[in-house]
C-alpha cells in the first residue's frame, strides 16, 4: 500500500536527530494543527534553503550565497584565519560575536585508522588563503580531542614556511567551572597552560 | 548474562546512531574487544573515551558473540599532557591504531596490553622511540613473527649482524646478507643493544617493524599500516627535538 503523504512526512521527520517516530508523529501533528503558523512557513523556507544552499568556496561555510556572507563582509579582519573542524564550530564562534576575522572549515579531522587524510580535508586550500598577504594570523580551533590536535599539529606544520603566527585555542577550566567537578585530562591542560596574573595578553 | 570488569586501554570510539559510540579497547585478559558504550559520544564521556587512556571496563552481554555494552571508568588520562608535543601525540595515536589494525579480537594477549601500558607510562622518557619499536618488536613476537636476533641466518655468526631478513626475522650479517642485501632490512644496532640509538636508528627501527607488520599481519588481511602510524614515521624523520645520544650508557631498555 502507497504510504500517504502524512506517514512520508513522519517518516523522513523521523530520521532527524533527536526524533524518533513517535516524536516525528507529535511534530507532524503539531504542524498541521497549525498549518498557517507553521507549516506552510516552514515548507517554503524549506524549499528556499534546499534550492540556495552552498558551501563556501573560499572557507567551506554554507550559505545560500558564494563566497559567504562572512567572506564577504569588509568589516571582518581579513589578517585572521581561525580553523574550524565543522561548520557547527564555526556557528558556535560566530554565537560568541568575540571573533572578528575570518574562518577556514576543514570539514573533519585525520583519522587515526578510517584513512581520513590531509587531502580529504580542505588544508591544501588553507595554505593557499595564508600565502595571501593579508593573513598574518591562524587560529587552529580543532575540538580537544586526540584527532584534533593530531590535525592542529599536521596543520601547524604545513604553515610553517609560510611565515604566518599560528596559534591554538586555550584549554582549561571553563568559565563557571569548579575544580572539583573537572576531570583530571582538563586539568593537566590548564595546569600546563597557565598564565601570569595580571599579565596582559 | 555474560560479563566481565577489566583493565583496558581505550583504542578508538566510532560515533554509533545519535548518542552511542563503539568502543575498541585494548583489554588486560580479553584481548582486543569491542563494545558498546550508550551514550558514549555526549559530552561527558568524550574526554574518556579519547585514545591511550587508561579505563576500567565493563562489559556484558546475552551471548559472546554479541557486540554487547560497555561501561567504563576513567582511571588515567593519557593524553592530555600531550596535547602539546606533536611527537609524543603522535607515538600515543600509533600505538593505538596499530594495535587495532593488527591484533586479533578477543584473543587474550596480556603482555601486549602489559606493553601498551609500559610505553604510555613512559612516554615522557627521552628515548620513547626506542619503546615504539620495542613494542612493536613485542607484538611481532606475539602475533608469532617474533624476530631471532641471536645469530646470522645464512652463517651462523654472531658478529656484525646488520640485516634481518623479512620473510623469517632473524639476523643477518653483513658478510652472509651481501648477494641479498636490497631484499633485506637494516637491522638497527640499538636494538642488539650495542650502541645508543641515533635519529637514524629511529627511522631504521620503525621501517624495520613496520616493514613486517606490513608482511605478516597487515597484508595478509588485505590492510596497510595505519595512517596514524605513518604518520609518525613523517614525525621522527621531520623531528629536531627527538635526541640522538651519543651516550651509550643511557640505554632506556
């Protein structure tokens, strides 16, 4: 039996993160129930975004325009380059409204066994945007984990040549944390990278 | 119910549906062995379930042959004072990959854990390199291709032996080696014990054991060296900082 409209659209809803069928169902019926506040909206921003979507040539970030809204924006520092595993990291740094510069997404990180390596990520690309002579800066914002500071270093020694200041992110105590409660691999980090007491920068 | 709680080092976690990871661990008394841990890839377990540290595990299910759950406990993070030290990082994710490349699942191999951990504990030693090797000369002799270093093959000496041949491991000298010396592999003095390793050694060391992992292990399963493992290979031989000592007093082994 062909499968109704309403049971494809639970079904595909269902393969969201965080939804199972049961909660696809909830959702569906939910905006139906309220088909002008929502579904019809949703539908057509849907359909909006599935016909404008891009990946960034120059960073890798989507956007429904290439280059990206942020490799266009002439008031962004274009002498800063911080490298990002994923786009959601990049999102996560733009939430902060603390970076001014500009972003490089890999689009993941070397693996140690699965044979993810430099040429399945966008690095090649990097060191291309560095040699430009704008960019003094590259900030490598890989996750804390194993493979992203394997890949910090990889990257860290492809840009050695090229004169550019690399740097990484802190890691540490995060703002709000207590000793107590921190496990002791994020303490030996911030032990190892403490810092003066009223020095600045 | 099956289950059993032992020492592991963490190998690798492969992110599994929304929140689950499986885990392949490098246990004390089961061998390699996989699991799943639920709720492996949120935030709090993360850290833990990185490569090199040191877990107590636990692990049950209905029947052997099933994946099973895994829950583990945090006893030493590894890692995390090696966030810095590209070298060091790199030593840590080889031995982990290659542990998981090339050992069997499940098939107890208590002093190649034994060894893991020996080589992550001193991995702030100057010369860890020479552990690498060791390990991995330690694991060849575990899988069964243990080398024989006592005596040349072809003559029987016992006096410069430069080679080992990669079809049988065992030494060659340089006089019985000569008619076949581009099939055979530099034998690195250090490991004779004879004289301190040198940078070279490192690189002679890590060609010879990955030479025949690459032969007997990896090949044979139709696999290669893992790219964390070569990737240290890129590490020494691009290395400044990893030391060439001349003292011959400070062998490590």
């Amino acid at each position: 039996m062909a499968l109704s409209e309403v049971d494809r659209l639970i079904q595909l809803l269902a393969r969201l993160p965080g939804l199972g069928p049961r909660s696809a169902r909830r959702a569906v019926l939910h905006l139906i129930k309220r088909r002008e506040a929502l579904l019809d909206p949703l539908a057509r921003a849907m359909a909006d975004v599935a016909v404008s979507i891009r990946t960034c040539s120059t960073c890798g970030n989507i956007d429904t325009v290439d280059p990206c809204a942020i490799c266009r924006d002439e008031k962004r520092d274009r002498s800063v380059i911080c490298v990002v595993e994923d786009v959601a990291d990049l999102w996560a740094i733009e939430r902060t409204s603390s970076y001014p510069g500009q972003y490089h997404v890999l689009g993941g990180t070397l693996s140690a066994l699965d044979g993810v390596g430099p040429e399945d990520l966008r690095i090649d690309r990097l060191v291309g945007r560095t040699s430009a002579a704008e960019v003094s800066e590259v900030i490598l914002a890989t996750n804390a984990t194993v493979e992203g500071q394997t890949t910090a270093h990889y990257i860290s020694d492809r840009l050695a040549g090229t004169g550019v200041t690399v740097s990484r992110l802190a890691h540490g105590v995060p703002v709000g944390g207590e000793l107590d409660y921190l496990d002791d691999g994020t303490l030996t980090a911030a032990l190892k990278s403490r810092r003066r007491l009223g020095a600045t920068e | 119910m099956i289950e059993w709680t032992d020492d592991a080092i963490v190998l690798s976690a492969r992110p599994h549906g929304e929140g689950a990871a499986i885990l392949q661990l490098l246990t004390r008394r089961h061998g390699r062995h996989a699991g799943l841990v639920r709720g492996g890839a949120s935030r709090r377990m993360r850290g833990v379930l990185q490569p090199g540290n040191a877990v107590v595990a636990h692990w049950r299910a209905r029947l052997a042959e099933h994946l099973g759950a895994c829950t583990v406990e945090l006893v030493q993070n590894r890692w995390a004072q090696w966030f810095d030290d590209p070298e060091r990082l790199a030593g840590l994710d080889a031995i982990c990959a290659v542990s998981e490349a090339s050992l069997p699942e499940r098939e107890p191999l208590e002093p190649v854990h034994e060894a893991a951990t020996a080589f992550l504990d001193h991995l702030d030693a100057e010369l860890w390199p020479v552990l690498y090797v060791r390990w991995e000369i330690g694991l060849l002799g575990a899988l069964g291709y243990g080398l024989d270093l006592s005596s040349c093959a072809v003559t029987g000496e016992t006096d410069e032996l430069v080679y080992v041949s990669p079809r049988s491991g065992r030494a060659v000298s340089r006089r019985g080696g000569e008619p076949y010396r581009d099939k055979l592999l530099p034998l690195p003095a250090f490991l004779l014990g004879k004289r301190a390793p040198t940078h070279a050694d490192f690189l002679d060391g890590l060609e010879l054991t990955g030479q025949l992992l690459r032969r007997h292990v990896l090949n044979p399963a139709n696999r290669d060296l893992p790219p964390a493992r070569l990737r240290l290979v890129d590490r020494i031989r691009d290395s400044s900082t990893i030391s060439m000592h001349s003292d011959t007093d400070q062998e490590v082994t």
